[in-house]
C-alpha cells in the first residue's frame, strides 16, 4: 500500500530515509528491500545500537523529535494498546510491538513495550521510568533472550527520575 501512494518509483525507495532516518539522525540505517522491491522494515533493516536509541527516543517523546511530530501519537497509542488476538498469551502483542505480559507486570515497569529483531536485536521502552534500553545481541537457536529480565535488572540499577506530565492539545 505504501508503495502504490507514490507515482515515482525512486521516491518511495527514498521515503524512509528522508521521512525518518534522516530527521532523526540515524546515519548508519540501511532499509532494504525485497525482490519485489517492498519494504518489509520488520525485517531487512541493517543499522547500529546509537541509530536504534534514536529510533527507541522517538517512541518515548511520543512520536516527536525536535519539536516535530514524524510519527502520530495515535500510532504510539495503537503499538502500545494489546491487540484482542493477544488476550489469550497475557495481552504480550500490540501494534507491531511486543508489550510486557499480564504475569511479568508485578516486576517491571507494564507501561513498557519493546521490539524484538531477529536474533536478539532489542529495543525497550518504559515511559513511566523515562527509559530506553538498547540491546544488540546475536542469539541463535532457541535459547532466547530475556528482554523483561534486562529491563527489572536495569530499573534497579537506574534511579527512577520523575517524568514531567506531557501537555497536548489547545
């Protein structure tokens, strides 16, 4: 669908740099695409630990990046709002995000919501603790890696800073 918007072939290949990577500074993200020439972005996107802390900043000031709005805030509603499908393994999944599950909130913070890249690139956001994690690993098999164990270890280690009520609208 996003494709078929543009009339020019060159500008929908250029619209994830120019819309996102560029205004945020992420400087070493490569979106790729593939051999039909789509963009999958859950998948073939080669970029760096300093790139996805950007990306994970974006997501915790709500979709603003210096004082620009680059991704709505319903969007940030909808990745962290649990999609129905999801009740029955604890609410874990919501817009293309994986949200903490109903048995791991009583140890980290439940406002938190991650990604989970293939083979165990992570990026974690809890808004309540103003907090981003980025973890970049290389995990094969199916050993796994434990993102919401990372994140209690963190929150322990991290003084919880007070977060400042965001003011929207009129």
């Amino acid at each position: 669908a996003l494709k078929q918007s543009f009339d020019d072939p060159s500008a929908y290949l250029a619209f994830p740099s120019e819309a996102l990577f560029k205004p945020l500074g992420m400087h070493h993200t490569l979106a790729s695409t593939d051999r039909f020439g789509d963009f999958i972005f859950s998948s073939q996107v080669y970029t760096n630990a300093r790139d996805l802390a950007r990306f994970g900043l974006l997501y915790l000031q709500n979709g603003r990046w210096q004082g620009q709005q680059l991704i709505s805030e319903q969007w940030i509603d909808l990745v962290r709002t649990p999609a129905p499908a999801s009740a029955v393994r604890g609410h874990d999944y919501g817009g293309q995000w994986w949200l903490v599950p109903d048995d791991r909130k009583s140890e980290v913070p439940s406002d938190a919501y991650s990604t989970a890249g293939n083979r165990g690139q992570y990026v974690i956001i809890a808004p309540s603790h103003d907090l981003v994690i980025v973890r970049r690993g290389l995990d094969f098999g199916k050993q796994g890696f434990d993102r919401w164990a990372l994140l209690r270890e963190v929150v322990k280690a991290v003084p919880q800073r007070t977060v400042a009520p965001q003011i929207t609208g009129g």
